[in-house]
C-alpha cells in the first residue's frame, strides 16, 4: 500500500480520494470536494500549475469512477465508512438522502455542474454532468408563413456541450417536422450545427442575463 499511497491520496487533503476527479487538461486527480472548493479562488491546478479554463475551471473536471472503484478496492472499510458518515450527516439534518439517477435518459446535478457524491456504487455506470444554459426558443413569424406548427414549451434547459443540430432533432421530434423544414437563428442570422451552446453563449450573449433568446424558422414544405 505504501507503493500506491502517491497514486490513490489527494493532494489537497492528504487523504484517500472520495468521489475522484480528475482535470481534464493535465489528468491530475483530486477529491471532488477538495478540488472543487479550491478552484473556488484559482484557475490553475495545484499540482503542476496548468490553467484549467479562462472563466469556468469547472467545466474541466470530469468524475474518475474508474479510479474510484480502485480506491474503495484497495482501502478496506474506505467505502463502507464513507456510505456510513454520508448516511448519519442526512439522518442528522432531517434530509432526504438525494441520490445520483440511474437512468439513461435521466439528467441532474449540483449547482457546480458536478455529479452528487451520493451515488450507487454498485452500478458501473458514468453520467457526465455539465454546466447548463437557459434558451427561449422564439418562432420567426412572417407575411407568408401560414404554418401552424409552434412550440409549446419555448423554454429549454441543455448542457453548453450541446449543438444547434441536437436543438434541430429536439424542435423537429416536437414539431412532428423533418430535419430539412427547421432552421435555428440569432438575430435573424442561421446559426451553423456544429456551434455549441457555449460557444453561441460567448459570442453573442455574453454578460447579458438569462435565457438566451434565439429564434426557429419553418421552411416552405415542397414537393
């Protein structure tokens, strides 16, 4: 064990890890607690000094379940213990144990952006969670457009990974439309695919409040 010690002992704490993430940039791993709070006050990892992200450090961080099981095999008890402190700080709140979904097609996180610490270790499953963004979804009305076709619910919630081609599929599922029949605008301008929400979020609604605004267009349905 005293071989492995550097490999599976946060550098923060000095502990073994508990919930391992790792950064993405560099591969350092911490605790998720530790490396969570520090990035609080810094950019940079604490370990080689790589800046992580210009404005959300957190986006970089990625839940390492593999290192994780490595640990709780490792450290007799670690697991045990941990279930154990977790269990007795709800019951002495009065709280409600919250859980990390199990599903698929289920998606959900802390206001950081990162997964609950409270998760089944039982199951060999990783959901990755991301920083969201808030979207309306405006339809683009004109003297010639006579279609009927609108969204019910404008207002949508995605991670800032996701693409205007994946809001195409989800308005065109909705919309009962093909592909072809659904175009994405901002400000009147049609927004490519493959531009991420992120990246539509720096580049035209930076510093402004939420949701962003963006517009859909139905074309024409041609024979």
């Amino acid at each position: 064990m005293k071989e492995l010690n550097e490999h599976i002992v946060c550098f923060l704490c000095a502990g073994y890890f508990i919930d391992a993430t790792t950064i993405t940039e560099c591969l350092h791993t911490f605790c998720k607690s530790c490396i969570v709070k520090y990035l609080q006050t810094s950019k940079y990892c604490p370990m080689c000094n790589t800046k992580i992200h210009e404005t959300q450090p957190l986006l970089n961080l990625k839940l390492d379940r593999v290192m994780q099981d490595i640990v709780y095999k490792l450290v007799p008890g670690l697991q045990h213990s941990e279930e154990k402190r977790i269990r007795e700080f709800y019951q002495s709140r009065g709280l409600d144990r919250v859980t990390q979904p199990s599903g698929d097609d289920t998606v959900g996180g802390d206001p950081m952006g990162l997964p609950y610490s409270t998760f089944d270790h039982s199951r060999a499953h990783y959901f990755r969670y991301d920083e969201h963004v808030s979207l309306c979804l405006e339809k683009l009305s004109s003297s010639k457009d006579k279609s009927k076709a609108v969204l019910q619910q404008k207002y949508v919630r995605c991670s800032v990974r996701a693409q205007i081609r994946h809001l195409r599929r989800v308005l065109c599922h909705r919309l009962g439309l093909s592909l072809q029949h659904v175009q994405i605008l901002f400000d009147n301008e049609p927004l490519p695919d493959h531009m991420t929400m992120k990246q539509l979020w720096l580049s035209r609604w930076f510093g402004k409040p939420a949701p962003l605004l963006l517009h859909y267009s139905i074309k024409d349905k041609r024979r």
